[in-house]
C-alpha cells in the first residue's frame, strides 16, 4: 500500500532532519540526558520508518499482499512513532517530566505492531 511506503519515506526524512537539528541546534542548549532522550526518538523514528516502508512492499507484493494484519500493523507503528518518538522529542525540548508516561504507550503501539507482522506472516506467507 503505497500510503505505508509515503508515510515512512516522510518518517524517514523527518528522522534525518531532527537528527541533524539535535545534532547541531540542540547540543549546549539542551541538558545531555535531553539530548541523548533526543538521539532515541530520532533512532526510534528512522528505525521504524523502515518498518513502514516494509508493510507497505509487502503489501503491494504477491507474498502477503493486502491482509488486514498488515495494514493494522502499519497503523500501529505510524501511532507508535506519533505517541513514542513524539513524546520524547516535546520532553527534550520542554523538560516536561510526566510526558514521560505517555511514551510507554507508543513502545505499546510498537510492540502490537512488530506482533501483527509476525501473525500475517505466519498466517498468509508461503
């Protein structure tokens, strides 16, 4: 499904780019534990870019194609990297300590997802 494949190449782009933000905007300026919280979100966000963009050819591809576990999947990881890496980079930049119990909730979403690409593959792949 192509919108798996967009959402992922935009995550990819976004991770590179708050990557190099942190990297060279954000070093002094923030404490190091914000920055090093900053490195995991951007970490967290390229590494599940490509997930999406894996969903996404295995959907348009002949081995699982478009079955439902794929697509839930992809919904899981974009709201995991939405809640997880979102989370992380407003308490770097804010030092708001209680959103630190909402990234949980996109580690969650990440964790479904990884779990619904192991049922449609277990389920559907030849």
């Amino acid at each position: 499904m192509k919108f798996f494949i967009i959402a992922g190449a935009i995550n990819g782009f976004l991770a590179v780019a708050l990557g190099a933000f942190g990297a060279h905007l954000l070093e002094g300026r923030i404490a190091d534990k914000y920055l090093s919280t900053w490195g995991t979100a951007v970490q967290y966000q390229m590494f599940h870019a490509l997930a999406l963009v894996a969903i996404g050819i295995l959907m348009s591809s002949k081995v699982l194609g478009h079955v439902s576990q794929l697509n839930i999947a992809g919904y899981l990881i974009l709201a995991g990297i939405v809640i997880f890496s979102g989370s992380l980079y407003v308490l770097s930049l804010t030092g708001i300590s209680i959103l630190g119990a909402i990234t949980p909730i996109g580690g969650v979403a990440f964790l479904a997802g990884w779990i619904m690409l192991i049922v449609a593959a277990v389920k559907y792949a030849n």
